[in-house]
C-alpha cells in the first residue's frame, strides 16, 4: 500500500471539472484508489463520493493506493492535484 498527503491546489472558483478529471485519472489504474479527508475516506474512482468531499484551497488530503501500479497511480493523482493552481 502506498499513501501520500498533498495539499488541495484547486481554484476556488473551480467548478467539478477538476474532481471529474482526478476520477478519470484514478479510473486508468487498476489498484484500489482512496482519498482520505478527515475521516472519510472515499472511492477516487467514484465521481458521487469524490464530489461529496467538497475539496476546498489549501486542505490536506491523503491518496492512499493499493496493487500493482499503486506507485504510478499516486504519483499520477498528486501530479495532477498539485499542478491546478
């Protein structure tokens, strides 16, 4: 299992597209995917539960994955959540 807390780069005024774009992401790999806030921790797989996070500027999240391509797949998610600013 690999995890890793990065912190919400997200615009403020972003609409959903950028948590559509973290599921689509998370959907490429075939390891079990999580995202962590607080204490929900949520399928990154699923656009229903990732939207319910309500993911705000600056928050800490942990991506938490395990199988095969965990590694590739977290490197991937924080790649992404980091570069939205």
């Amino acid at each position: 299992m690999i995890s890793k807390t990065v912190s919400i780069s997200f615009p403020k005024e972003a609409d959903a597209r950028p948590v559509a774009m973290l599921v689509q992401i998370a959907s490429q790999f075939d390891c079990k995917i999580y995202i962590i806030e607080h204490n929900k921790k949520i399928n990154a797989k699923s656009i229903m539960g990732m939207m319910s996070l309500n993911l705000v500027p600056g928050e800490e999240i942990t991506i938490e994955a395990d199988g095969a391509d965990a590694e590739a797949a977290v490197n991937e998610i924080v790649k992404y959540i980091e570069t939205q600013d």
